[in-house]
C-alpha cells in the first residue's frame, strides 16, 4: 500500500479509477435514541445536534445539498465523481417509503456514484437491506454501524441502547448482499483502558468488516459528557496517546480494511476539550510518523488463518 494504512482515497481510486468524494447529506432524520423509543437523552457524548449540518433545518433538499457540495469540492479538488453520505443521526430510521424516495433522489443527481448511510444496528431490517441489495447491483453502497465499543458495559455506561451483539447481528445481516460494511469506533471511552480498544480492533478483524472510522472521544458542550468532564470524573486523551492508540487499533485490522477517517472533526464553538482534537492535520502526521518511527503499517500484527481462532 502506499501509505502504512489503506486509506479512503486510495480505496475509491482503485474503484473507481479516480479522486471520489464523500458529499455530506442531512436528512432530517432522528434517532431512537432520542425520540423516546429508547431514550431521550441520546449517547452521552451527542449534542441536540447530532452529526448534522443544519442544512434540512435550513430547508435544504438533498439535491439542493448534494450540487452545493459537488460544486465546493469540484472546485477545490477538481473532481466529479462522488458518494451522497447521509449522516446526521440515524439514516435508516425511517419508513421503507421514505427510505426508497429520499436514496432514489441522491442518487438521481448527476455525478453521485453511491450512497453512504450511517446509522445503528439496531435501526436495519431485512427490507431496507433488500433495498441497499437493488441499489448495489448498479452503484456503490456504504452501510456505517455506530458501534464505538464491543464491550457491553462501556455501551450501558455511554447510554448507547444496544449491545455488541445487535451489531454483530447486523453486520451478519447485512452481509452476502453487495454492500460494504464500515464500523465506528470512539477511543478513550469512559471506563475503558487500553486493553479495552484493542479488543476492539481484534473482534472487528475476525468479523471482516470491509470499514472502519476511529473517532476520538472529545467532550461537547451541553452533553452529558461535560458534566462528566467538569467533575473531574474524566480524562481526555493526550494526543500523542491518541496518536499511539491509532497505530495499536490499525496494527491489529487486516490490509483490506479500509480506514475511512482515523480522528473526528469538532465543530470549535462547540467543543468543550480536547483543545487539540482541532488539530487534525498535526494529528493525522503524528499517526503517520509513529508508524514510520515503528516501522509499522495496518495488518502488522493481524495473525494468519491459522491464528485467527485464538486472536
């Protein structure tokens, strides 16, 4: 690989031949997490906000937002080929109906190869997978499982509403139809060390996932997590812990994983801590630094078939 890990863009240039670019969708949808069906508060560390944008509050279409966007990148990186990436909450909430129409509409804009679709395991079902199925068989389709830990007291702790096994059902549902599987993962969780992380990145691998997203845990403002924060009852991760933390995870993920995004992007008005989790690009250096101080790379220390039992 050309860089230590197998990152996004290198992934959709052997797919596609080209740069491709994620375009961000918000959809307006919401999350059982918060409307009641499981709780109203939402995972600890999630604002009123969620991963949106704002635009659907804004009265934005999808097709409005998706031209806006082709438009900002294509100038940027002069490229036109691209993925409607429908974020904000959970985007697979919803009716089948409304599901189909606002996939159809995302996809009917000039230039958008596939779609990307965050949601929770717990928010999927065998007739929208069936609809992703169709949807594979002509374009490329992403379905992103918020997991953020396999460990079941970690999840009660972050008020996450399902267990690890949701998310292993999921992902098992999930597979066999053409769709690719990407996982979320938040490191330096409340209560958990590092042994924790990395049996994290070592169930993943025996699951075979096709994508990761690595998230730091930064504290926003007007969460649960600030007053956790505020009393002293947490610790943010330093970022070069974070930086090492990275290339343990990575080190344990097969090479064919592809590794969507290796830190987040705090909104500044709303972060509360860590300061430097603004830093991205000296995050993202650090990261390729150790792995190069180590000599490391992605898949370093995942085992050959006949070790993976005991991994």
């Amino acid at each position: 690989m050309k860089n230590r890990y197998y990152d996004l863009n290198s992934y959709f240039r052997n797919i596609f031949g080209c740069r491709t670019h994620k375009i961000t969708v918000d959809a307006g949808f919401d999350c059982p997490n918060r409307d009641g069906t499981i709780s109203n508060g939402g995972c600890i560390y999630c604002n009123a906000r969620g991963s949106g944008t704002g635009a659907h509050a804004k009265g934005l279409s999808i097709t409005q937002q998706l031209i806006a966007g082709k438009a900002a990148v294509s100038k940027r990186f002069k490229t036109k080929n691209f993925i409607a990436y429908f974020q904000a909450f959970s985007n697979t909430y919803a009716s089948y109906e409304k599901l189909k129409s606002f996939y159809d509409e995302a996809l009917s804009v000039e230039n958008i190869a596939g779609l990307a679709i965050g949601t929770r395991p717990d928010c999927i079902n065998d007739s929208v997978l069936k609809l992703l199925e169709n949807y594979a068989k002509n374009y490329h389709i992403w379905v992103e499982y918020g997991l953020q830990s396999i460990h079941d007291e970690t999840l009660l702790l972050i008020n996450r509403g399902h267990d690890f096994n949701c998310f292993v059902n999921a992902v098992n549902m999930t597979k066999g139809r053409g769709i690719k599987i990407c996982a979320h993962v938040i490191l330096g969780l409340p209560g958990e060390e590092k042994t924790h992380m990395l049996k994290t990145a070592k169930a993943l691998a025996k699951l075979k996932i096709d994508g990761i997203k690595l998230h730091l845990l930064y504290v926003v403002k007007g969460t649960k997590m600030e007053d956790l924060y505020l009393s002293g009852n947490y610790r943010c991760l330093e970022q070069d812990e974070y930086a090492q933390l990275v290339c343990d995870f990575i080190e344990l993920l097969p090479e064919n994983v592809v590794i969507h995004r290796l830190t987040g992007d705090p909104h500044p008005k709303e972060l509360l801590a860590p300061l430097w989790s603004l830093e991205k690009p000296e995050t993202l250096f650090l990261i390729k630094d150790i792995l190069e101080n180590r000599n490391s790379r992605q898949g370093k220390f995942y085992p050959d078939k006949k070790d993976i039992e005991s991994f």
